[in-house]
C-alpha cells in the first residue's frame, strides 16, 4: 500500500508543481514584463517536498535487512 502512495505522490508532483515550477513560466509575466514568480517558488518547493514524501513511502515499505522469518540458527 505505501508503495502506491509514494508512486501517486511522485505522480502528482511532476505533474501539478512542476507545470509552473519549470515549464509555463511565460504564464507569471506581469503586465509591465517583470515576473512574481511566488508561483513557482512555492511549485517546486513542494515538488520537492512531493518526491522525498514519495521516497519516504517506499522506503518504509522496503523490507529492511535482517527482519526476515529467520531464526538466526
């Protein structure tokens, strides 16, 4: 089940955050030519924020070495 997570979780975050992040950012010209580009910032702080969730997930879901149904014999 976390695996889905994570994978759901690095899904959403390349495609939602990363739109204005990276790609669209023509979009944030204000009219006089500057950008405010608050929008992306805040896009890929929480791409980035999305991917080490992810990882967070399927890390926890990996089996950890060591704590197998072995009986140490």
């Amino acid at each position: 089940m976390k695996k889905l997570i994570a994978i759901a979780l690095w899904l959403l975050a390349f495609a939602l955050p990363f739109r204005y992040a990276i790609l669209d950012t023509d979009e944030l010209l204000q009219a006089d030519g500057s950008t405010d580009n608050i929008t992306g910032l805040l896009s890929f702080i929480a791409m980035v924020g999305l991917i080490f969730a992810g990882y967070w997930f399927m890390d926890s879901a990996s089996p950890k070495p060591g704590t197998g149904d072995s009986h140490g014999h």
